[in-house]
C-alpha cells in the first residue's frame, strides 16, 4: 500500500487514568500501555496499524506527565518532539486540540485511542485512506469512523447518518453520545446508525475552527499555549474536562462518516476484556495460571508466578496482579473504577 502524503498525521491518544480495568491498569499506566493476554502493549499495536500509512516521522502521542516515561521507552523512532505531554490529563479535545496548535492550517489530522482492539489492519488502513482523502478535496469536514453495532450498547456513543455521499462516506445527522437503554435497543435496528468508534479525521485549522465556535475556552486556551508553552498547566486548569465527542460533535456541522469494515473492540471493562480471551468449555475467558473448579462464564485473569484457583463461581471476575486483586460480579465491572479511588 502506498504512503499517504507528507501532510498527514497520526494523533494517538495515550492517556487516561486506568480505572475500568484495575487492577491490570492504574493510574500510572493506562490501558494504553497495557498487555492483553499475549498481546503487545497496546499503544504499539496501535502504532503497527498504521505501518504502510503513516511514518514514524508523522506520529503524534499525546500522553499526560505521569506517563511520559512510559511512551519513551515503548515508542521508540518517535521524533520526540513528536510526544506531547499533558501537564494532568483533561479530555481528549484538549489533547486533540494539543495536538492541532503544533501543525500547519492544511495539515490532516487523524486522532485515534490506542485503547481499542482492531483486527484486520488492510481494512482499517483502507477506511482511514478514504476519509484522508474526501477531507484534503473538502475544507470544514469533520470526520468520523462508524462501526456497525452488532448488540445495543449504552457505553458507546452512536453516529445516525443522513445520507451516502460517495464509497462508504455518509453526511451525519447528529451524534448521540452513550444513549439510554430504551434508545440504543432502538438505534441498532436502524440502517442509519453506527457506533462511534471515536476516530476522528480532519485538517488541523478546520478542528480549532469547530473549537472556537463550540468550546470558546478550549480554543482560547490553546491559543495561549501556542504563543508561550510555559502557559500550558495555568491553561490546562481552565480547560473543560469534557471530551471531543461533548464539546465539538454533537455540536459541530459539516459533519461527516466514514464507515469501517475492520473488527473493532473498545476495551471499556473487563467484560469488553473477556470478548478477547480464549474461552474454556464453560465460557470461562482464562489468562495465566489458574486452576478452576465449578466456575462458568467468568473471568480469570492471573499474572503472577503463583496459580490462582477459584471454585464455584459463576458470572465473575477475577483477576490478580502485582497491583492487587480484583473480585466482582461481571454485572458491575463499570464499578470496577470506584475501587481505584478516582472517582
């Protein structure tokens, strides 16, 4: 596959503070930089990704202080004036819009998570080339990618499309940020929805455009950030901790979808963590050395030297690590976050 153009940047998204899938990731590393069973970390699976597409040269991480440490000894090649880092972190439109002050008007942004799981590399390089290419032929686009939902999901936001503009790029209706229950069993019946897989592609001056008429304080901020760096923490403080999907999306027009036809997983909790794992005769999802006994359609996940048994137990999760030992049921793991103390 041939390289896009010199003007083309990839944004990853590296921070976050850990909560939903303690005790695997804590404050001081993120789900960005944490393994998978026997997967890499998965910020350079996110940087494999984009291998044929993007240059090392053309990678842009933003990631917050605590964890800067982290992304210099993973993402080697990384020009380092290439890591952004955060003073705190606030929410991903401050870290987009990090990253759009340091690039000229007509360069192209593309801002992904390095928190999610995608299969099929082709077919994600081919969706992102796509939406590169409808967003450097039209000024003011506002792109996002779309993923089929295949069951109603109140942790995702959702895209409803209007209309086919060309290939797989739709106009938007609007966005619907992590609607209720009643609503997402509404919104996978319809054709014209998909889940926002939180991937956005745009030119840089175009996202401080949407900044400056939806999040007027995000905007002046960066502003003042651009002019003296040392303004960054006083201005980080002012920021809104709200992310892109509040601030610029359900509030942006011109707004445009690009629907994907990779395999996409968002690695919310641990039940998003079991849908990943090799699952015994039961439906356990096993990693590490465990020993199981009467125990059906849970989690248990073990990284330490020592084996981890459980008996009994149905509709759990279980996991222990070097940072502590997690046990709940499967149905509050979105609670798992209260036990790491942040919130």
């Amino acid at each position: 596959m041939a390289k896009t153009e010199s003007d083309v940047y990839a944004v990853l998204l590296a921070g976050g503070k850990g909560t939903r899938l303690w005790p695997l990731s804590t404050p001081d590393r993120s789900k960005s930089f944490i393994r998978i069973g026997k997967r890499r970390p998965l910020i350079e699976e996110s940087r494999k990704r984009l291998h044929g597409l993007i240059p090392d040269k053309n990678l842009i991480i933003v990631v917050d202080k605590t964890q800067e440490r982290l992304v210099r000894s993973l993402v080697r090649g990384v020009p380092k004036k290439n890591i952004l880092v955060e003073p705190f972190g606030r929410s991903t439109a401050s870290a987009a819009g990090l990253a759009a002050i340091e690039l000229k008007d007509e360069d192209i942004m593309a801002v992904l998570p390095t928190d999610a799981l995608i299969e099929d590399g082709n077919a994600f390089r081919k969706t992102l080339k796509e939406a590169i290419r409808f967003v450097r032929a039209k000024d003011g686009v506002i792109m996002s990618v779309g993923i089929t939902p295949t069951a109603p999901s109140t942790a995702y936001g959702y895209v409803k499309l209007r209309s086919r503009i060309k290939g797989k790029i739709y106009s938007v209706n609007k966005f619907i940020e992590k609607p209720s229950g009643r609503l997402a069993a509404a919104l996978i019946k319809r054709r014209d929805s998909a889940w926002n897989a939180g991937i956005f592609i745009f030119k840089a001056k175009d996202f401080l455009n949407a900044c400056r008429s939806h999040a007027p304080v995000l905007y002046r901020e960066l502003l003042r950030i651009k002019k003296n760096k040392r303004e960054k923490p006083a201005s980080y403080r002012r920021m809104k901790n709200i992310s892109i999907d509040y601030q610029i999306m359900e509030k942006a027009k011109n707004l445009y979808c690009v629907k994907g036809t990779f395999c996409w997983r968002d690695l919310g909790n641990w039940r998003s963590a079991m849908e990943v794992l090799k699952k015994d005769k039961n439906g356990n999802a096993v990693f590490g050395k465990v020993n199981l006994v009467d125990t059906r359609n849970s989690i248990v996940y073990n990284t330490q030297k020592s084996t981890l048994g459980v008996i009994g137990l149905a509709d759990t999760i279980v996991v222990s690590t070097k940072n502590g030992t997690l046990v709940c049921a499967k149905k509050d793991a979105e609670k798992v976050k209260e036990l790491a103390g942040l919130e």
